[in-house]
C-alpha cells in the first residue's frame, strides 16, 4: 500500500530534510522520525521520512534462509547438496560491502 | 461520459482507441492506403506511398511538451527531430519538413525565437529542406504555449513495415530506455539534478547505413516516444502474430532513471525516448547488425529479448523478471502520475 | 557513485539476486512437499494486505514461479481501493465548484460510483476544466498552494505511512492559510482483523512493512495470537517476498504461528514514536467506511477539534454519512468487497470479463494495474507464462 524509497539523508533543515535517492537524485522531505543525522539511511514515503534504515539489521533475514535451509538439510539430501552454493552466492555479494 | 481527456493523447491504450474510434472504423479500406503503400492500414511511424520503383515516405506530428525548454533540449528540436525518426523507422532517407507553428497570444517572442531557431539548426545539420508552413496566433487562454505540427517527406527503395517480425528475430535497442521521458517527468516534478537529459536527436547516422545494408534483415524499427517500449513492442506482437519475449536483465535502464521511476511509481518501460532505435533483426544478421551499431556510435545498443512462436491467441509481450519469473507486459493506460501505493 | 557501501545499490544487488532467488525458490519447493507429505495440505493461501506487495509480486511476476498450490491472495491493501465514494465525490464536487483540488496520481483516477455533474472521478473533473493538480507529496501541494492565494483542497487518503506527513505539516504549521484537506486516512489493522474474521481459512499473512514502520510489528500480534495464523512481516523487494513465504511455510510446517519481522532492516517492534506522537496529536481515531466493505471500528484518521479549521468538510459544509446513512458503494453486481476481503475470487463476480474489463472497468478493483480483479483480468496468459519460465 504504501511504496518507500530508499535515500540517504545529504542534509537535516529543522523538520526537513534533503535526501539523495541515488545518482543526483535530490529532493526535500518532512522529517517523520525521532533524528535523522547527515549520512543516515532513510525509508521515505511520498514525500516524508517514515523510518531509518539499520546497517547491522540488512543482512540479517538471510541468516533466517540459511537456518532454514540448514535444518531442510537434516532430513533432506538434496537440500543439503545446494546449501553450500547458496552460502557461497551470499558471500560473493556481500563482499565488496566494506 | 464522453469528453476527450488527457488519457486520450498519452499515447497507451486509450489514445488507440479514440483514433480507431475517429478515423479507422470510418474508412473503407482502400482509403487506408494507396495500393502498394502502407498507410493507416498498419500502425507504423510513418506512410509510404508507392512511387517509381521506391516509395516516397511521409509522416505529420504535432509535438506539445511542458517545460518547452527541458534538460537535452527543447520543443523545436523535438519537432524536428521527432519528424526525422519517424521518416527513418520506415526506412526512408528524410528530404523536406514542412512545419505549422500555432502559438497562443503573449507568449515570449524570445522563447518563440529560440524554439524555431534550434528546429531550424536541427534540419540545417541534417541536411533537410524546410519547404512550407504555416504561422497562427490563437488569443489568451485558447492553447497553452505553443503547439508545433511538422510533417516530413522522404524517398525510400525498400520500406521496414512492422508486420514482418518473425519467430527468432533478435529485438535489439540502440540506446538507454526512457531517457526523454525521465528528464520531463523530473523537470516536472521540481527535482533538479544533472543526471536527467533528453536523448532527443535524429538517428540518421543510425539509421541510414544501417537501411543501406540491412533492409532486408530488420523486420521491424520503431522509436519508441509517446508509450514507450512496452507500447512499441505490444503493437509488434499484436501485429505480427509472434509472441515478445524481453529479458528484464538485459534492458539498458541507467541507475537514475530506475530510481527516479521508484520512487514515481512508474515504469521506465512506459517512459518516451526521443533519439533511441528500437529494431526486430533477423537472428542469422543479428550480431552483426549489433556490432556495426556500437561502430556507428550507439555504445549501449544491445539485444533485449526475441519473437517467438505465439503461444496463446493475442499477441503478448512476456517480461523474464530479473528473479526468473514472468510477467505480461502490458501496453500503457492512462496519464503518467505518480502513485504513493 | 561510489557504490560498495551503499545501502541502496546492496539493496538492489542482494535483494533482487536470481541466484539466490532461484535457491529460495527451491526452498518453498521443499517446504511444500513436506506439506503435502506430512500433513495432507492441499493448498495454502498466503494473504498480503498491501498493494505494494501485490506490486511487488505481480511486477517480478512471483505467481509463475511458485509451486501450483502454494496461492498469494490480495487483502484489503489499497487506501485507494478502500477510499469510500463519498470523498471522491465530494472532492469532484469542490473542484467542478472552482477550488484547487491536489491529490496524488492514484486517487486522480479513482471513480465514484455517483456522477457530478457527468464526472465520476478527479481526473473526469480536470477535463471538464476544473483545477486538478497531481502530486507526488502533501509537501509538494502545501508549497505549489502556498504560490497562490486560491482556495485549495487536499484529498487526504492513505493509512500509517501516508498520514503523518499530514499531521507534520499541520503540527509545524507549514500548511498555507487557502489549503484544507479531506481527510480520508485508514488504519490498517482494524480491517486485516475484519478480514481474518469474515474469512477464516487464511494460511499465513504477508504483513505490511511500511505501515509497521510506523505502527510497529507488534499490532500484527493478534493474528498468530488468536487466530493462529503465521505472520511475516515483509519487505517489498522480490527476495523479502520469497523470503516470507517461507518463513510462512516452515511455521505452518513446524505448527507454530507466530510474528516474524522480516523487514528488520527498518521494521522494529515498537514502531516510530515520532509519527505515532504525531498521529496521536493531530487526529481522533473514529468508526470510518471502508468501501465495499462498510464501517470498520476505530479504523479511521479525523481531524481533532483543535485543528478543525484545516478540515475542508467543515470549511465548505459538508457532513459526511453516518453509520446509518451510509449506503453500499459499490454498483449493483460488482463484489470488489469480498474480492478485497479475499472472500471471493473475481472470477466469481458475474461481470467479469463480461461487462467489467481492464479497458472498461466497471469495479474499483478493475481500475487500476494492482487491482485484484485487473490483475486476474490479465492471468489470461498463464499458460504462456510458464511456457517461459
Ligand atoms: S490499486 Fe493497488 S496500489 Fe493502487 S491503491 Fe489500490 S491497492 Fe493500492
Ligand atoms: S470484476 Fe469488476 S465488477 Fe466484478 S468484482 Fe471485480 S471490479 Fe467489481
């Protein structure tokens, strides 16, 4: 229902902020959250800051794939045959991330 | 209620309509084109009348656009340029343009000026006579701006009609997709960054060698403007009894284009080009025809899907998703707006 | 750009993998198969209730890759969907009356079931010569009005997301003297409980990231909790779509419902305290109308007495239906509010394909390309789908 733009906050004018949406897209919107500082990753929804977005959590829901796809294996041959390429393929695009 | 909206001139399913509406279901065959020539018989850029052993190809378009002056240029290197393509696409050599300019009382003699000056350095760099015209003022508020009409004229010894697109055709682009359209929405919607340029230009140096030595390997040449790609592409496979198979990973959309369709809601494949070749090619000649497209310049230029055997009775335009799975890609409805859900 | 880091291009890379997607693919495959071993299933039915999600999965066409049992089924997501008749009418009215009239390009299109003065939607009234403006923020209307000193309206719909934007401008007063708004704001769980009351049968829910943003997760708690039904809460990516099915097939498999945060790159529990604060200062939570649907309990935004003069239906004197008088918005023989319920499937409805089709659609599920009945409308090609995949 509700589509969200992924942005990172460039700069913050009291209940506005300046957000960069990739590649010199710019444009202002109102500032729906607690703080948001120079540099934040933002959700923006027509036209205002809706949420941050967290660096550590990104990742993590892969976490819950393996863990699924781990447990499959247990009594699952052909799981077990394929679990370790997805690993690989996850390493291979995370790599690269700082 | 029937009233002519602006749906009705975006150039998607509804503009179809009112034209088969208006002007198809009234004539009678023979008037849809002369014998031998292709005509409102087959929705092409251009008509082509059959002349001597060739075809003298014309086209008419009345170009509006709001800004007038957008990012990559203007509405009369549009006029220009557009008329020019059109010609091209059914594989015409363009010769004259005759253009009728309609302004609206108050408008600025200087953006008027700038408007028919850049029309005028376009054909001039092309080689191409302004051989006629016409000039009307309608009062205040009657039109917004300027409305600019030019038709083009040009000789051709063999035509590329679209209906000859056959199972295994290569469907090859020969520039990013959507640039126009993405410099005139974000112009519209006040975001200011360099990224968003028109790609409006003539694709004469595309286009001429490639008639010259292809004409009888490209089934089929679109510029892909009001509509774009998805319409130029659903009007193939309804024309051709093939079915379009287009692999999403494969579309050359720049990474500010997609954003900014995001975040709109839009779809880049909906958004008009102005200077970008859209080819059905032969799968033996296909290749080939890519790489003299890179030598000729257009770098970006690549193969983005094929035409296969119809599967089912309508003809489909079939996206591969980036995820491996599939979608219909349906032609445009309705005005371009941006949506929050 | 300078790429490697940034959150966005990660996004994208990570989150729209075919690889990746292929092997969680895989893993659906699994999980249903054991399904249909161990426990007899025959079908799931997983239910998202937003329209961003139907996007999502129609839009990297989700459905063809799924195993045939394994059914995604749209719920109640649509703010404009839901929009009740009445304020499309009553805005095409203030406009045909000559005020400004903003909105965003969804609601533009929408259509009332009533006609004024021969229009039946905003973008109806703009070609009649009304003063219709598209826009893609409340933001970007409180600026363009604020350039003028005619008197302008806003149709304000949307749920969570949408309406603290809002109660931000109002709060910080940045709202021009001539801008009123017609205020149409939902809240989302009220009708997913609706809709899991009158429909039973739901396997797992896909639930709204963007809104949970705001609410937070924990609202969706009522569903694992006294409905037993397995609930993700996702995030609009491809990969979060196929993620959470799984994640809903594994618990259905194992037997044990309960509330996962999918999204918790930006979804947390609790929810973001600043726009709730908002919310809370700027509205009152009333009984509203849902179209097709009717009255849902403390399931709409209305301006609080202390900013009622932003209130254009105060402003211009309109008082809109009561629970009593508030009538059916559908036309006779169109079931959008079971279709949007998923209590019904559109080829239940007997216009389908019949007098209601995508070129003239008859229904508000017809209308737009995320629409239930729109989206079945052009599963046609199903067969040709597969072919390709
Ligand atoms: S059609 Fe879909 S996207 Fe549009 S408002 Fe309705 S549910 Fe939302
Ligand atoms: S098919 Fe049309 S009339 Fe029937 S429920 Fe859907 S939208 Fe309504």
């Amino acid at each position: 229902m509700c589509l969200g733009v992924y942005g990172k906050v460039v700069r913050v004018e009291g209940e506005l902020a300046v957000v960069d949406f990739g590649g010199g897209l710019i444009k202002d919107a109102l500032v729906g959250v607690e703080e948001v500082r120079e540099g934040d990753y933002v959700v923006v929804h027509a036209g205002i800051i809706v949420s941050r977005l967290s660096e550590e959590e990104f990742t993590e829901v892969f976490r819950y794939v393996e863990e699924a796809a781990r447990q499959l294996a247990q009594t699952e041959s052909r799981v077990a045959e394929y679990l370790e390429s997805m690993r690989v393929r996850l390493q291979e695009n995370l790599s690269g991330q700082k | 209620m029937s009233k002519i909206s602006l749906a009705h001139g975006s150039g998607g399913i509804e503009t179809s309509q009112l034209l088969a509406r208006l002007i198809l279901n009234r004539l009678p065959e023979w008037m849809k084109s002369p014998d031998g020539g292709l005509g409102l018989d087959f929705p092409d850029d251009s008509a082509a009348i059959p002349v001597g052993s060739g075809y003298v190809v014309t086209t008419i378009d009345a170009y509006t656009v709001s800004p007038i002056f957008f990012p990559g240029g203007d509405l009369g290197k549009l006029a220009a340029a557009g008329t020019i393509n059109d010609i091209l696409m059914l594989g015409g050599k363009p010769v004259a343009v005759l253009d009728a300019i309609v302004i609206e009382e108050g408008t600025s003699m200087d953006d008027l000026s700038r408007l028919v000056g850049s029309m005028i350095s376009l054909l001039q760099e092309e080689k191409v006579c302004l051989v006629g015209g016409d000039i009307k003022v309608m009062p205040r508020g009657q039109l917004d701006g300027i409305l600019i009409t030019t038709a083009g004229i040009g000789v051709a010894s063999k035509i590329i009609a679209d209906k000859n697109i056959r199972p295994g055709d290569k469907i090859i682009i020969s520039g990013t997709i959507g640039e126009h359209g993405a410099a005139i929405l974000a112009a519209q919607q006040g975001i200011k960054s360099d990224e968003f340029k028109s790609d409006v230009s003539p694709l004469t140096k595309l286009m001429l060698p490639l008639i010259e030595d292809y004409a009888e390997d490209i089934h089929a040449a679109r510029d892909p403007t009001r509509g774009g790609v998805a319409m130029a592409l659903n009007d193939w496979a309804r024309g051709s009894q093939t079915m379009i198979v287009m692999y999403e990973s494969e579309l050359p959309i720049r990474e500010p284009v997609v954003n900014l369709c995001e975040m709109m809601g839009v779809d880049p494949l909906n958004l008009a080009s102005e200077g970008t070749a859209l080819l059905a090619v032969s799968p033996e000649k296909a290749e080939e025809v890519l790489s003299r497209m890179h030598e000729l310049g257009y770098r970006e230029a690549r193969i983005i899907g094929e035409a296969r055997e119809r599967a089912s009775s309508v003809g489909l335009v079939v996206l591969k998703t980036l995820i491996g799975g599939a979608r219909i890609l349906e032609p445009p409805s309705g005005e371009l707006v941006p949506r929050i859900c | 750009m300078g790429q490697q880091g940034d959150l966005r291009y990660l996004t994208k890379k990570l989150f729209r993998d075919k690889v990746l997607a292929s092997q969680i693919i895989r893993i659906i495959k699994e999980y249903w198969e054991l399904l249909r071993a161990r426990k007899g299933v025959e079908e799931v039915k997983i239910m998202n209730f937003c329209g961003t999600h139907e996007y999502t999965t129609t839009h990297y066409g989700i459905r063809s890759v799924l195993p045939p049992g394994v059914n995604l089924v749209a719920g109640p997501g649509c703010p404009v969907c839901i929009t009740p008749s009445f304020y499309v009418e009553a805005a095409v009215k203030l406009a045909l009356e000559g005020l400004t009239l903003y909105t965003y390009g969804d609601a533009y299109k929408l259509p009332a079931v009533k006609e004024i003065d021969g229009c039946r939607s905003l973008s109806d009234a703009r070609m009649m010569g009304a003063d219709v403006r598209v826009v893609y923020s409340f933001l970007d209307a409180i600026r363009d009005a604020a350039k003028h000193d005619k008197p302008s309206v806003f149709l304000a719909v949307g749920f969570e997301t949408t309406c603290p934007a809002y109660a931000s401008g109002i709060v910080n007063r940045l709202v021009p003297e001539n801008l009123a708004l017609i205020m149409a704001g939902r809240l989302t769980p009220p009708a997913a409980r609706f809709a899991v009351e009158r429909v039973g049968a739901v396997s797992g829910v896909i639930a709204p990231g963007h809104v949970s943003t705001i609410t937070g997760a924990g609202v969706w708690r009522f569903l694992p909790e006294e409905f037993d039904i397995p609930t993700v809460v996702s995030g609009f990516e491809p990969l979060d779509v196929l993620i959470a099915i799984t994640l809903i097939l594994k618990q259905l498999l194992e037997d044990e419902p309960k509330l996962v945060i999918e999204y918790s790159r930006t979804v947390t529990m609790e929810g973001n305290r600043h726009a709730k604060r908002l919310l809370a200062e700027v509205f009152d939570t009333v009984d509203a109308a849902w179209r097709g649907i009717g009255f849902i309990e403390k399931s709409g935004y209305a301006l609080n007495e202390n900013f009622s003069r932003y209130d254009a239906f105060r402003l211009y004197g309109i008082r809109e239906p009561s629970r009593e008088e508030w009538r059916h918005d559908l036309l006779p023989g169109c079931i959008c509010g079971q279709v949007i319920l998923g209590a019904a499937k559109p080829t239940d409805c007997r216009l389908f394909m019949k007098r209601c089709t995508p070129g003239t659609p008859y229904g508000p599920c017809m209308v737009s390309v995320e629409g239930s009945c729109s989206i079945w409308a052009r599963m046609g090609g199903r067969e040709a789908l597969v072919e390709v995949v």
